[in-house]
C-alpha cells in the first residue's frame, strides 16, 4: 500500500483539510466546488472525485461517496487521515411521509440502521445521530434562505430496488413490513448512504450533518397526487454551504 496517497482517494497524505461535503454523485462534485475559492482537483478514483478550495479562508475538500454505505465508510475513513473533523453530507431521497414533496429538503437527526457497513463499526443498539451542531446549522441555513424543509429521522438501505420493488424479493414480507413500520414510526425519507456516514463519524470523532434533497414519493403516487419528480439538487447544496459557513465562522467560539 502506497503511504503517500490515500489508498481510495488517491489524494496525497500529506494534504491537510478540516471540513468535507460528502455528494453520492461524482457528477455533483463539481457543483459543489464552484461554491469555493480556488478550486482544484485533488483525487479521482472509481466512485471518489475530490475537489480542494477554500470556503471563508478555511481549506474545504468536496468528495464523492458513491453509492450505499461502504463507500460512503471509505471516504469517511480516509477524509479523517488528512484531518477532516467535520463534513455535510449533501445526498438525494425519496419520501415516506405524505408531506415530504419532491424538491423538499429532508435534513436527518438520525438514520434507520437498515444497511451492513455500520454493523461493522457499532452495536446494533446504537444509533446513528448526526451532531447537534451541524444538524442545528444546516437548519437554520435552511431556513434562513426560505427552503422548505423536514427534520426528522429517515431510513438508510442497502437496496434500491428492494424499496421500489420490495413485491420481486424472496424476503418481499420482511421489507413491506418494515416499510409499514418506517411509516408508522414517523421515518421521513429513505437513502442509502447516512446510517454509514453518522455512524463512522462517531467512531472517528468526526461531525456528520446531512441534508437531502427529495426526488419523490411513492406514497404519494399511491394516493394519485399528481406532480413532477425533483432532480435540482441546488437547494441542498446552497443549505450545506452556508452550513458550513456558519461553522467555519463559529469555530474559535
């Protein structure tokens, strides 16, 4: 293993960074950046593409996790070594309760252990939480640029499909009854990645926050309410931002 690069990063060790946002989506990466001064690329490796610059004069790392927890874990884990100690997760969901609409924003307070990654870390008795601080900021940036928005707990999976076509499974029982029981728990939205994120985060002291953006909901199509699906993630990345803002700007406090 080579010691002077991150091994999935492939970003130099010796690279210092404090803050990171965490898109899913490479293709997001460069969104984000553009949020930054300077921008510049650091690593790009299978599903992981980061992007250095600096926000309020503080050196701010924009990588993707990919897809599900256990890449999300790697990120996580390797951001820690060049010493990231507090990131935003800026994801996508889908909505469970009747009032998340597409285009919402969903921003966690904890995440359904429904996945595999955080078994590996934690008890399953412990859950995963974001921290107080970030999760308090991304709410207030949130409302402070005027997004609607919902904060609550949500469910991270391991199955796409296992959510949108739960009837195609040999275990379709246990996952319609667990979706009925997200439902009646109050769970707002599902994704895949935050279970991971909050859960690593606590292990290697680092603040998770996370803020998602809702693409839809099929509880809502099941009631024949008629609208258009929400793929302009903006709104989350504007509300991480200035999140982050906030902190950067808290930090000596």
């Amino acid at each position: 293993m080579n010691e002077e690069r991150l091994f999935h990063l492939d970003i130099p060790t010796s690279v210092r960074v404090g803050y990171a946002i965490l898109p899913g989506d490479p293709g997001r990466v460069d969104k984000i950046a553009k949020h930054l001064s300077s921008p510049r690329l650091a690593g790009s490796n299978r599903e992981f593409r980061s992007v250095i610059g600096t926000l309020d004069g503080e050196s701010v790392i924009v990588t993707s996790t990919g897809i599900g927890g256990p890449s999300a874990a790697i990120a996580l884990e390797e951001l820690g070594q060049i010493g990231v100690g507090c990131a935003v997760r800026v994801g996508t969901c889908g909505g469970i309760q009747l009032s998340v609409a597409p285009g919402d924003l969903v921003i966690p307070t904890a995440a359904v252990r429904m996945e595999g990654t955080s078994k590996e870390y934690a008890p399953a008795e412990y859950p995963a939480a974001a921290d107080f601080t970030v999760l308090s900021e991304l709410a207030a940036a949130a409302g402070e640029l005027g997004y609607r928005f919902h904060a609550g707990v949500i469910q991270s999976k391991d199955s796409f499909y296992g959510q949108h076509s739960p009837q195609t499974m040999p275990v379709h029982y246990e996952l319609e009854n667990k979706w009925d029981a997200w439902k009646r728990l109050g769970v707002l939205a599902s994704e895949m990645e935050t279970a991971a994120l909050f859960t690593v985060g606590a292990v290697r002291g680092i603040k998770l926050g996370c803020v998602l953006h809702a693409l839809w909901n099929q509880e809502r199509k099941e009631k024949g309410i008629a609208e258009q699906e929400d793929f302009d993630t903006g709104a989350a990345i504007k509300t991480a931002v200035l999140a982050l803002r906030k902190i950067i700007g808290k930090k000596d406090e």
